[in-house]
C-alpha cells in the first residue's frame, strides 16, 4: 500500500506530529524503519521527560499505548491484508495500558492464516516490529481456536476478555466477545474461584507478604495484579468494562474507590520510574532503585530516617492499605457470587453477633455505634471460636467506618483493656487476629505506637521487614513454640512454654520490643517507657510489669552475648547470670531472643545459632542453680577438663609422659575456654604428627575437620590448625576458607611454648549450615589450607571474588572501637564495616601491618555488614594502652577497610 493512501490514525495524538511522520513515509528518502525508530526515540525521550517533571502517571501511561496504536495502525498499513483479518491488543495493553517497557500483547486475529501471502505479512509486520524495538508478544490464531484456549486456561481467558481491535476487521472481535461471554465461557462463579485460586498461589510465592525487602510491586501482596484481580472479577461478574462504570453499584464505597485509584496511581508511578531506571520491564523494587526513586519523588534524609526509608514507608502503607481492599472486595465477590442462592444458616453468638454459615457478622449495622467495645470483641470472639473463618464483607466495612470510634476515652476504658488481655491469653489464634486487627486498621489504632511503626522499614539486609510485620512474626514464632514441631526445632522453647507461668507477658514484650524504632535514641529504653504505660494501662501486677519492662529493655543482650563474646569464659557466663538474676528472667529472654532472631531474617536462624544459644542458656541455668554466690573456679575448671581429656586420652593408648610434654606447653587458657573432647582431638593428632616425625616423615603442620558433634558448637564445622606460630597464618587460613565460600563464625588462636600456634574456626557454608559428612570437601579444606600455609612466609594473597549486587548497594563507613578494661591480658577490638570477600584476610593484614597479635575471634555478620569482635595484643603479648596510638590505629584500620569498600563498588 502506498503510503499516501495509508489511512490516517483518527484518535488524537497532541505529542505526536502524525501529518510529519505521514510525510516522511511518503517522502520515500528514509526507509520506513528508521522513520519509525525515530518516533519511537522521540515519544521515548518526550514521555520520560514530562514524567521526571512530574506530569500525572495515568496521562502517561495511556498515551503512551495510545502512540504504541498509532505506530501499530501504520506498520500494518505497510502491508497488503485479506479480509477477515485484525490486529487486536490484549492483556494490559488491551486495557489500553503501557509502561515504557511493558509487553505489547497482540493477537492477529484471522479466519484463515493458511493463505501464503498472510502468512508472509505476518512474518514481515512482526520482524518489523521486533527490529524497532517494541517488546511484543504476538499470536496468530482464529476464534475458535481462542476460545478452546481460554476455556482451559484462565489466564489466556483473563487476557482475551480485554480484548481491543487495533487495526483491522473489528468484526472478529466482536465475535470473540459474544463466544467468551459469561453464559458461553467461564460463568461468573468459575472465573471467580480460579482468579481466587490464582491470587492465593501468587500470595504464596512472595511468601504472602507485603513487606518483602525488594518487593514485587506487580506480583506481590497489596501489587498492581491484586487490584487488577479485582477488576477482572468485578467487570465480569457486573458486566461492565471499567472499574468507574461500578460506581452506585453497591460493590465499592467512595472512599473505597478513592483508596484503590490513588493506591494505583502510587504503584503506577513506582513502576514508571522502574522501567525508566532499569531499562527493561522491572517489576522488582531493589535496593539501588529504591533509593533513586526516593530521590526522584522528593524524599529527603531527617535526623532519624533516611529518604528511601521515608520512601518504602509510604509505599508499605499503600500496598497495606490495597491488601485490605482486595481482602474486603473479594470477600464482598465472594458472598455475592460463590455463596449467591445457597441456604445460609445464622446462628447468634449474643446480642451483637451471629455466625452465617462459617464467617462472623454483626447483628445490625449500629452495633459499632452503640457499642464501640465490640471493635476488639469480634476479634476475642474469632480467637476463642477455631470455627469462625473470616469476617462478612459488610462487617469489615463497618469495622473501617467506625475505627475512628477508637480514641483515648476507648483506650482508657478497663472492658476494654480486659478485652484486649483476653485476646492475648487466647488458647488459639492469637497471631492470626493480630494481623487481622492490624490489615483492618484497629491494632494500630488501640496502640498508637504500633500504628507509628506500621510499614516503618530499615534500609539494611539484615531486617527483612517492616517493624509491624516483625513485631507480628515474633508473636507467631512464640505462639509456634507450643505446637508439637517446636519440639524438634526448638526444644528449649517448646519446653520453656509449656511450663511458662503467663504466656501473655511474653507476648506483651513481643509487641514492645521494637515499638521504638525510627524515634531516635536507644529504642531499647524508650520501648520501656511504652512498654510500662501499657502494663498500667492493662492493670498488670508490679511483679509482671517489671518483667515485661525488662524484656523490652534487655531483649538484645541475649543474642549480643551468645554471638559476640567468649561464652566458654565462665567469667562472661557469670557477669550474664547476674543480669538475669533467675530461671524465670533467663527462660522469657530465651524464648524472646529465639522469636525475634527468626522473624528478623529466617536465613539467620541456623545450627550455629542455635548451638550459641543453648550454650548460653545452659551455662547460665548451672550458674544460677549453683549460686551466683559460688562461681566456679578456674582452677577446679582445667582440673575437671584435664581428668576427662586424660581419661581419654589413656584410653586410646597414649602414655601419661607423652600426654604431659603436649600439655606442659599449653597455657591455662586453652585449658579453661576448650572442652574435654576438643583436647583429646587436638593432642592425640599432635602426638600422631610428632610419631612420624620421629620416624623420618618430617611435617610441620596438620590441619584437621570435622563436623561437632553433639556438644558445645554442634552446629558448625570445625577446623583444626596445628603449624609453627609465624605472622601470616591467620591470614592464609581465612583466605583458603574464604576462596572455599566459608564463612567463619568464630575463631580460637592459642600459641604454645614450642612455637606452635593451635587455632580452630567454627565455619558454615554459604546457606549457613555446617557441611554435614562430605569427606570430598572436608579433604577439599584440607588440601586447601595446607597449600596457603605452605607459602605462608611469603603471603600475598588476597581474595578477589566478586562482590554480591545486594552488598554492592550499600555504602557503609567502618567503624573501629579499640577498648582495653583493667587487668584485661588482652584489648577488645570491634569492627564494623561493610560485608565484603576477602574482608578477614584484610583485617588479618592489617594486624600483621601494625604488628599486632590475634588472640581470639568472634566473627558475626548482619545483612550487609558484619560486626566482628578481636582480642589482640601487641608483639610482646601485652595489652594495647596507649590512647593515644589506639585511636591512630582505629583511623588506619577504617581506612584501609573504606579504600576496599569504594574498590569493590566500583567493580
């Protein structure tokens, strides 16, 4: 066709000059593609442009599939078509839809794409298009063959029943319309239950949260996809093409409809900004664009939170408030549709509610009004009543109308406050409830200073969600620990809450524990001053109130001294003892600590954890059994370890003369910090090495693994190095095990009078678990370990694996804390910094730069960084206390570590 007689585009297009791109296609002095090319650069250029200055994202995003027809009707005209053919946009296009790199979904409908010459054109029109750049995705197919298709799949149905004629016979689609009707294909009540079906597998997958750290802005909970879910139902079952034709039909309120177009209008204008950034159809919200969205939306950094955080709190409400929609729209579908003609039963529960068939509702639409008490009632209700599965679509309406009913008069009231205890001693249900009173808005109303860390989030890796999705993960992890399973998982726990005196003061402190984040300050100690108002409030006793305080207060101390000091040292397992002071403070901080560690990060509960714990809080029951008026000796300690390690020792056929020349070069230390079975292993190896040295097979260094048994550290592997004490071994082991994917967690370096230096680390692999029995890879360590040691006079080797993209997004200056405490033989140095490969060979380095000596090691790592514990000395042996070279030394070492950081980002 020529180009002259090429119909015009009738829609107006005000960005685009149709009669200039008409006369440059007549013109002939440019090939067609490039004159397309140029369009699409233009328009790309132009739309980009007024959005960065702030232009409404629906304008944009109409517009621009409105320009994507324009040039689709010309790209067809280029072409010679047959009768009963068209082109027709589907899916979200089909709704006339388009982001930058959205899929353009056609369909060439056609009665007959058998003919040679169609099938030619539909070769060329879509090679066309593929080579100016659009993203398409295209099918050739007649209606019939569409309607076999979407009759069995739901999801060629959903794109189908959006379908538009682009260019073309518009005939097709209007036959295509009549045979996908409700009567002819997927009535009403199917459609429903399979898009249902479908929403709660996809819910699924993003592990039906909201809060997920990069979160899926189209797929995950409260995204894009839940409120065209709605519309999809909705528009089916009504009939209508668009959400607004509803309006005055009873399916939504005008706040409703108001909460779902501006929650739409956010997310579009997130998932602009996304593709625009990207440079590809990103549905992922990660860490690098969260960050440049912030910035582009006008977000700015304030004395407690930073603007991509100010950033995700706005878009975590949102999505939580478009999660609550969805819930109340499709259960409004649901009893208008599924349940739509079946015989209900009602069964009256009391005055204010009854039960139709197995979903709760108020009695009359007052109840609220007159009895605004019955906010927290139907919650109490649902918790004590397993039967009830949900609330009515009209009642949670009601409860979002009349949340406002919840103000401090409400709060003050004491049936109130024995409701809400009522809730908490709950048999069952409790966590369940919580979220609901949380997606409805009356949780956070209730307690005010939860409502303030709704959808709060903290831009790091190592917590996973936002504080009220935290805090409502602890409580389900406690509530977890009295089900049958914790008894394998958490055996500690599980037997802690069976026997605790009142569960609910856990919870309490569950609830409190971070209410004070994002305040500035010590969120610890400010969450004591809420923590304390509630427990008034609630009228608890003093004795319960203060050991909620305390929880609140101390609910990291736990988890600090398992990870970060020496928890073998009877001293540090004292000094803890006295902080908690009894059984019933150690078993509630337990059972705190173990809740809030897994519903931080899940990847941080692992074996090794575990192991911490259990070491901790045994040590510290024997402690307070025994009285902390009587601590243990350190003496009767190396007596007691000395007898079984020699007891064993004889057994497997060593002298006494030999066992002793091992051990007369051990200092107390080893004796005190290293258990029985750990001594037997070290000196039996050490006697085999020097047995067959003195047969002619001279080696001077032994390197051992194996996984711990069940013991002290049974949820790592351990690896054992015996070599002459020299100033880059540290530095070589850390490297070998780093070039191996290990990561250590803890480090014990003694040095013997021989000139030995006997260290072991406790290592996981990259899922963080130990390696379990592979003989291949414990040899693999070996093998490894020995070759770095064998150039350890002459070591330059540091680690170059490549950096992760998550780490790679967060600048993180060092911090180094040098601290020596009186009679201490050794300084405590902290670091921390930005997780990196290679990041302990560094430091090991710069200990070997400054001539210091390592001691010991407590290696821990949060997210993106790690925040590791030394106990070091100088040449000599001695503790570091000149101040004044300390903070010179702390200066060198964020240096060193920062100059990395900026290499490794830069890769």
């Amino acid at each position: 066709m020529q180009p002259a007689s090429i119909p015009y585009f009738e829609r107006p297009l005000f960005f685009f000059d149709q009669a200039r791109f008409r006369r440059a296609l007549a013109d002939g002095s440019k090939p067609p593609l490039e004159i397309f090319k140029d369009a699409v650069g233009a328009a790309d250029h132009q739309m980009a442009q007024r959005f960065r200055e702030g232009e409404d994202v629906r304008t944009l995003v109409h517009e621009r599939a409105l320009f994507v027809d324009c040039l689709l009707h010309y790209a067809w005209h280029q072409y010679d078509w047959p009768a009963g053919i068209a082109l027709l946009a589907v899916g979200g296009y089909g709704r006339g839809e388009l982001h930058p790199h959205s899929d353009i979904d056609l369909l060439i409908l056609t009665d007959d794409a058998s003919a040679p010459h169609t099938i030619e054109n539909i070769e060329r029109l879509v090679a066309f298009l593929w080579d100016l750049g659009l993203d398409i995705g295209h099918s050739v197919r007649s209606v019939d063959h569409c309607v076999e298709l979407a009759a069995e799949d739901i999801t060629v149905a959903t794109n189908l029943m959006e379908c538009r004629t682009v260019v073309g016979d518009e005939s097709l689609c209007a036959r295509l319309n009549e045979r996908m009707a409700p009567e002819q294909l997927w009535p009403a009540e199917d459609f429903f239950a399979a898009k249902y079906a479908e929403q709660r597998e996809r819910h699924s997958r993003q592990r039906d949260t909201e809060y997920n750290l990069e979160p899926n802005i189209k797929n995950a909970p409260g995204g894009l996809r839940d409120i065209q879910t709605i519309g999809w139902v909705a528009k089916r079952y009504f009939r209508v093409r668009t959400l607004k034709q509803l309006q005055g039909k009873g399916f939504f309120t005008e706040e409703e409809f108001a909460i779902l177009q501006s929650g739409e209008d956010f997310l579009w204008r997130v998932r602009y900004g996304l593709h625009l950034l990207a440079g590809r159809a990103e549905e992922r919200l990660l860490f690098d664009y969260q960050r440049e969205l912030a910035k582009q939306f006008g977000y700015v950094d304030s004395g407690t939170q930073l603007a991509v955080e100010q950033f995700m709190h706005s878009y975590y409400r949102i999505v939580m408030a478009l999660r609550e929609l969805n819930d109340v729209l499709l259960q409004f579908l649901d009893e208008a549709i599924l349940q739509r003609g079946e015989r209900q039963s009602v069964t009256p529960i009391n005055e204010r509610f009854q039960l139709r068939d197995d979903t709760i509702e108020v009695t009359q639409t007052n109840v609220f009004v007159e009895q605004p008490s019955a906010l927290l009632e139907i919650f109490v209700l649902m918790a004590e009543n397993p039967d009830i599965a949900g609330v009515r679509a009209s009642t949670i309406r009601l409860i979002r109308e009349q949340r406002h009913l919840i103000d401090d008069l409400f709060r003050r009231d004491p049936r109130n406050a024995e409701l809400f205890m009522q809730l908490l001693r709950s048999p069952r249900g409790l966590s369940t409830q919580l979220t609901r009173m949380t997606r409805y808005g009356v949780l956070g109303r209730y307690l005010p200073e939860f409502g303030r860390v709704t959808g709060q989030m903290q831009h790091d890796l190592f917590h996973i969600y936002t504080v009220d999705a935290h805090t409502l993960q602890v409580v389900r992890n406690m509530r977890s620990f009295r089900s049958p399973e914790a008894w394998q998982k958490f055996p500690i726990a599980a037997e802690i809450m069976a026997r605790m005196r009142k569960p609910e003061l856990l919870y309490i402190a569950g609830l409190y524990h971070d209410i004070a984040k994002g305040r500035g300050g010590d969120h610890s100690k400010l969450g004591v001053i809420d923590a304390d108002a509630f427990c008034r409030r609630h009228h608890l006793s003093s004795r319960d109130r203060r050991l909620v305080c305390w929880l609140v207060e101390k609910h990291l101390l736990m988890s600090f001294v398992s990870q970060k000091q020496d928890i073998s040292d009877p001293e540090v397992v004292l000094d803890f003892a006295r902080v908690v002071g009894d059984r019933e403070h150690l078993d509630y901080l337990y059972a705190l600590t173990v809740a809030d560690i897994n519903a931080t990060n899940p990847e941080l509960w692992n074996s090794w954890r575990a192991s911490l714990m259990r070491q901790l809080y045994e040590s510290t029951h024997q402690a307070l059994r025994r009285g902390l008026e009587n601590p243990i000796d350190r003496e009767e300690i190396i007596e007691e370890t000395h007898a079984q390690a020699r007891r064993r020792l004889l057994d497997m056929g060593l002298e006494r003369e030999a066992i002793g020349e091992i051990w007369d070069q051990m200092g107390e230390d080893y004796f005190v910090r290293e258990s029985a079975d750990n001594i037997t292993w070290h000196t039996a190896a050490i006697h085999q090495l020097r047995c067959a040295n003195e047969k002619g097979d001279p080696n001077d260094t032994l390197v051992l693994t194996r996984n711990s048994g069940q013991g002290e550290h049974d949820g790592a592997t351990e690896v054992f190095v015996y070599t002459p004490d020299r100033a880059n071994v540290f530095a070589a082991v850390v490297t070998g095990l780093d070039m191996l994917n290990l990561n250590i967690h803890d480090a014990r370096l003694y040095s013997s009078a021989a000139g030995y230096t006997l260290d072991t680390f406790y290592v996981l692999d990259e899922s963080g678990q130990p390696l379990l029995d592979e003989p291949g890879r414990l040899e693999q360590i070996r093998d490894t370990l020995q070759q770095e040691l064998s150039l350890v006079e002459d070591y330059s080797k540091v680690i170059k694996r490549r950096t992760p993209r998550r780490l790679k997004m967060f600048e993180l200056a060092s911090r180094a804390t040098l601290t020596t405490e009186p009679d201490d033989q050794y300084s405590t140095l902290e670091i921390i910094s930005a997780d990196r490969p290679g990041l302990l060979a560094r430091i090991a380095r710069i200990f070997i730069a400054h001539d210091l000596r390592l001691h010991n090691a407590k290696i821990s790592t949060l997210g993106e960084r790690v925040e590791d514990v030394f106990h070091i000395t100088d040449a000599e042996g001695e503790p570091l206390l000149d101040e004044t070279a300390n903070r010179e030394l702390e200066q060198a070492i964020c240096r060193e570590l920062d100059a990395h950081q900026v290499k490794d980002q830069a890769h």
